[in-house]
C-alpha cells in the first residue's frame, strides 16, 4: 500500500468514534477509522455511545486484523474487530473499503475516492443487541507529493443505520439508531515525522427520536530526533556520539452533548521507542567552530561524508556538495526506490555520471529541487550563495506559493539585490526561520561557508523534524 494512501481509512465504528493508529513500514503516523479509537502495537482502545453514553470498548493485536491490497488502481483495506467492554459487553466489526486511485504524475499529485463494499457489525450490551443494517460512505482525499515531504488532506460523510430489539414478548418492537458522520483530516509525511489530526462530528438519532451530539478529535504523530551521549569513559576513543529514538503517539478526545449526559473523554497511548545508534564524527578542526553541533549531527546522520578527519568549515561551499547533502536530507528515498536501468547520459554536461553520489543530485534534479545555471550546466565546483540555498530549501518542501502574489518586496533593504528567480524563497525561508538576513539585509549574493551550510541544512531538518508537527497537531487541535 502506498504511504500517503495509509490515511485512507475504513469507517468502522459502532456507534461515533474513530479508530487509530497502526505503525506503519515508513515514517506515516495516520489513523485507521473514524472512530476515535488509538492503538499501539498491542493495545486498542474506543469508545462508543450508541446507548446514549459512552462505554470504553478495549483489545489486543489478537483480536485486531488489518489487511489491504492494490489491484489496477484499486486499493481494498479491510479491518475485522473482536473488542470489549468494562462490564462484558462485546462488539464485532468487519468492514472492506475500496477506493480508485489516480496518479497524476506530471504535478506530483494522487486523489483516492472509496466507498464501502462490506459491513456487519454487532455490539451487545447487557441484553440488548445492535446490529448495523446499512452502511453508506462517501470518502475522498488528495496527496501532493512535494521532495521533502507529502501533504494530504481528506473528507468523508457517512450514514450508519442500527437494529435493536426493544421491549419483550408482545411488546417487543425494533428500533433504528441512525448515525451522521461529517469527517476532515489533515497530515504530512516525511522521512523525519508525520503527523495527522482528524476531525469528526457525529449526530445520532436514537430510537425514541431524541439527538445526541459527539465531536471527536484524533491526531497521531511520528518523530524521528537525534539526542546525544556523552562519553562517561575518560579514556575512551570518543568523546560522545549521536543516536536516533524514533517513536509514535496517538491522542484522542471525545466531547459529547447525549440527551441525558455531556462531557469528555480522552485516550492516549504511546509506541515503544525505537533506538539506533549513529557513526561517530571526529573531526580535527571543528574544537572551537561555532556549527561544529551541526556539523556533526549531520555527519553522523550521513547527510555529509567527509573521509578526512578535516572539515575545513570556513572554506566556500559548493553547489555540488549542498546538492547532494539536500538529496539525502530531504529523504533518503533515492536508496529505497527501486532500481531502474541506468541511463548513459548525464543530467549536466559538467557532471559525470560517475561523481561520487551523483544519484543524489540526479534524483533531486528531477523532482525539481535543483536547477542548473543553465539547462546543461550545473557548475558543480561553483560557490552556493544565500538566495541559491534558499531557493532550494524551499523547493524542496513545496512552499514557492507561501510567498504574497507577484511584484511584492521582502522586508530587507537589499531587497533590489535579490534574483527575480529566488524573491519568493527567500521570503519563505525568512518566515519558516530557514535563513535570516543580518542588520537589515540579506546579502544575497554571500558566499555560504561549509559551516555554514550546514547550520542551514541542520535548521532545515529540524523544521522537517518538530514544526510541521506542531502545524498539525498541536494549532488544529487547540486553536482551530
């Protein structure tokens, strides 16, 4: 199943909630369902509130399967549940969804369209039995593929229709409870993070004609951040090293307006950190360099793979290097993809095929992060200058239309130094905190030293690594 289709959930619930969160083979951090529910990788947890208050229904990855297949632009997802509650009850769930699946390749962009192709649900309660008789779903979404990270947003409105048996003997009478789904959700995902905040409001019509209300709202997230350790040996080769805890959460809120309660409820749960120890720099010439932090986070990061025990921070960066630091920083996909035949020919006439990590620049050629300085030079040997670093840091998330319309002036007073080309960027850059200027100005055409560079890129990994997930998370949850 394709990444950024993992949000493309089923609509399972039993009454108003919204599943959660399975961790994925990459670096996705997407909810299953619109139930609400959350889960980690053993433990499941929902509330439903089809008897007109909530009841905390739980299970283990035992009782939970999940399995998805993609067929000539077709992608089925089916989820079968066996889950309890606090007091015996029990509830059985197994839908299939199939959506249609449209590439479109030349701007980076896919749309997927579902529906519901199989229901049966059943939850009983003391003596009472619920059982879903319709099920319609209207689910869409759209995901643009941008160099560093992937953007989605979906919408889906849902009708759910349930039996119950009221009453006994003679006077046994069934009734329907009707349940309106109106869901949003937002996300990102990228090598460093991912993160998804779902929205859903619920109107349930019970059988004795009264309405009760429910806003849920889930967001899970992915990290991925490097921490360090400190050497306790004195007589160690090193002083200390780098490592990566990647780790996964999932948090979800109930609020509901029932005819004979209100209130919230919320659940939480979290992954287990994942820990992976990273190369060791040791670089000679960093002591007292004020980058040497970010030199070395990305060097053990492999983003920068200097062989010499010198860095030399303070000589001129060149376009070359920045090109294929930034290819592996913004992902290191080129290694995942599959391998295609080789082509002969090379991007650039002053490139060979045969520089070291030339798939790196070739890759971030074509996905339109790196331009040459003309259509067949790239002056690989060439010094990197500010608003080139910026243009390309910005191409890179996708963000070029952040900037205000045409014909606009950024804030510095070397505004009319800047390239027509890399006006946009650097705006961007300034806003994201990408780049800065210095005493009002942004000097252009500067000259980029290593060390330099490598602050940047540093800046540009953590802005991949905790501001996008406070975007998602964190401003639509609390201040939407």
């Amino acid at each position: 199943m394709n990444n950024q289709f993992k949000f493309i959930l089923s609509l399972a619930f039993s009454c108003l909630l919204m599943l959660g969160l399975i961790m994925p083979q990459k670096s996705s951090a997407q909810s299953l369902d619109f139930t609400g529910g959350i889960k980690n990788e053993y433990d499941y947890e929902e509330y439903i509130f089809i008897t007109g208050e909530p009841i905390k229904f739980t299970g283990t990855s035992k009782n939970i399967s999940v399995t998805t297949k993609e067929s000539k632009g077709k992608l089925t997802e089916t989820y079968k549940l066996t889950l309890t509650g606090p007091k015996g009850e029990k509830l059985a769930r197994n839908f299939a969804y199939t959506y249609d699946v449209t590439n479109y390749d030349q701007i980076g962009q896919s749309t997927a369209t579902g529906n519901v192709t199989k229901f049966t649900e059943k939850i009983t309660i003391n003596n009472a039995t619920y059982t879903l008789a319709d099920y319609q779903l209207s689910d869409s979404s759209v995901t643009d593929k941008r160099p560093a990270s992937d953007y989605y947003a979906g919408n889906a409105i849902a009708r759910k229709t349930y039996t119950t048996v009221v009453g006994s003997g003679r006077n046994a009478k069934t009734e329907e409870i009707t349940v309106h789904i109106d869901s949003r959700d937002e996300g990102y995902e990228n090598f460093w993070g991912a993160a998804e905040t779902q929205i859903t409001e619920y109107e349930i019509q019970f059988g004795d004609g009264e309405i009760g209300t429910v806003t849920n709202k889930v967001s899970t997230a992915k990290s991925r951040v490097l921490e360090y350790n400190e050497s306790d040996a004195s007589l160690s080769s090193f002083k200390g090293n780098y490592k990566t805890i990647s780790s996964a959460d999932t948090l979800s809120q109930y609020e509901y307006d029932l005819p004979k309660t209100s209130g919230t409820v919320s659940l939480e749960i979290e992954y287990m950190p994942k820990i992976e120890m990273l190369k060791i720099p040791k670089f000679r010439d960093l002591s007292s360099n004020w980058a040497r932090e970010q030199i070395e986070k990305l060097y053990s990061l492999g983003i920068l793979d200097d062989q010499s025990n010198f860095y030399s921070p303070n000589t001129p960066e060149q376009r070359y290097d920045f090109a294929v630091a930034i290819g592996k920083a913004i992902d290191i996909r080129v290694l995942e993809e599959k391998k295609k035949k080789a082509t002969t020919t090379t991007i650039f006439k002053d490139v060979k095929r045969t520089m070291k990590d030339y798939n790196y620049l070739e890759a971030a050629v074509k996905k339109g992060v790196i331009f040459g300085i003309t259509p067949q030079t790239f002056e690989p040997d060439g010094f990197l200058t500010r608003e080139q670093a910026a243009t390309i840091l910005v191409r890179a998330l996708g963000l070029e239309g952040k900037a205000p319309d045409p014909n606009f002036a950024t804030s510095y007073g070397d505004d009319y130094k800047i390239s027509d080309y890399a006006r946009d960027s650097v705006y961007v850059a300034t806003e994201l905190g990408l780049l800065k200027g210095d005493g009002g100005n942004f000097n252009p055409k500067g000259i980029l030293t290593r060390a330099e560079s490598a602050a940047i890129i540093e800046r540009f990994l953590r802005y991949l690594e905790t501001d996008l997930k406070e975007n998602y998370r964190d401003n639509i949850l609390f201040y939407e």
